[in-house]
C-alpha cells in the first residue's frame, strides 16, 4: 500500500468516525432529555436522585452488551458509570431547585 492509499483509507475510516462520533452525540442528547425528565419527576415524588439498584442492573446490563458486542466490559461500564454520575448530579440539582 503507497502512503497516498493509505492517507486516503485514513480519511474515509476518519469521516466514519466522525459520523459515528456525531450519532454518540446526538443520543445522548436525546438521553440526558429523557433523565431529565426522570428527575422532575423523582424530584415531584419526593424519590431520591439516585437508584443504586437501578444502576446496579444498568452496569450488568451494559457489561453483557458488551461481551457480545466484542468490547471491554469494563469500558462500557467506566462509560456507563460516568454517565450515570452526571444524571445523579441532574436529578440533585432538580431537587434542590423544586425544594426552593
């Protein structure tokens, strides 16, 4: 393979990357909608921000995916529990604002 092949499989490999990157995105963006609305909605009950069952089954969950998808389960899990994190830190947040 000459350098100018190889620069140009990078380049198509690179915009599919960016495409996917892209998609990440956006669904997450759809997600954070959803946990938001999950928030006021724990917040309206009175549940607290955090379910550690819930997350616990989300990890199994995710880390199964994982395996059959042929990535690291421990990646997937790092990814999930930052996830989580930052909508725990939502759901507070949407507590302490309806609590005012």
């Amino acid at each position: 393979m000459t350098q100018d092949e190889a620069r140009a499989e990078l380049r198509r490999l690179r915009g599919s990357i960016d495409n996917m990157d892209s998609a990440l995105v956006h669904l997450l963006a759809e997600r954070f909608k959803v946990t938001q609305r999950v928030g006021e909605l724990k917040a309206a009950a009175g549940l607290p921000p955090a379910d550690p069952d819930r997350e616990a089954a989300q990890i199994a969950r995710l880390r199964a995916l994982a395996v059959d998808a042929d990535l690291d389960p421990e990646f997937a899990e790092k990814f999930l529990t930052f996830i989580v994190t930052e909508v725990v830190r939502h759901h507070e947040q949407i507590a302490a604002e309806q609590g005012e």
